[in-house]
C-alpha cells in the first residue's frame, strides 16, 4: 500500500510540473536578476565582453527557472536527507 501511494504522489508531482508547461500563459517572458545584471552592466559600459560564454542555452526562460528549481530541489533534498539521517543515528544511539 505505500508503494503505490508514494507512485501516486510522485506521478501528481510530475502531472502538476507538466501541466506548468500545457497551461502556461503565451507570450509571458520570465526574466531573472541576470538579465538585469546584464543590462545594468551594458548601461554602465558599453563594450563590456563577458568573461566566458554558457556551455548550454535552455530553449527558453521556462526551461530554465525549472533547471534552477531542480537544481534547488536537488540541493534541499540532499540537505534534509543529511539532517534526518543523523538524527535517525542520534535516536538509534539512546
């Protein structure tokens, strides 16, 4: 039985990240703090060349606020992974 609950909550995580893409609004453009990074720079001095260049380019600002949430998903995961498991140690101890 908790096998097939935890299928069906992560089959619900994976419906509502997929229905963010079917039902997103058109036209809407999502734009981070590099992109004003970039423009505050541009503004400042104009033949500014960047350092270095990205090894990969999203296909789309949606494509890359979800890499940036997974990749922070990811991280949290790990983190809380690392807390719970040494405090099941710390309980098993006494």
């Amino acid at each position: 039985m908790k096998q097939h609950k935890n299928l069906l909550l992560l089959l619900a995580a994976v419906a509502i990240i997929l229905s963010a893409f079917v039902f997103a609004p058109k036209g809407v453009e999502y734009s981070g703090t590099d992109d004003a990074a970039e423009t505050a720079i541009s503004s400042l001095q104009e033949d500014y060349e960047p350092w270095f260049s990205p090894i990969f380019e999203p296909a789309g600002s949606e494509v890359e606020s979800l890499l940036f949430t997974l990749q922070g998903s990811i991280g949290a995961g790990i983190i809380f992974y690392v807390i719970g498991y040494n405090k099941g140690k710390k309980e098993a101890k006494m």
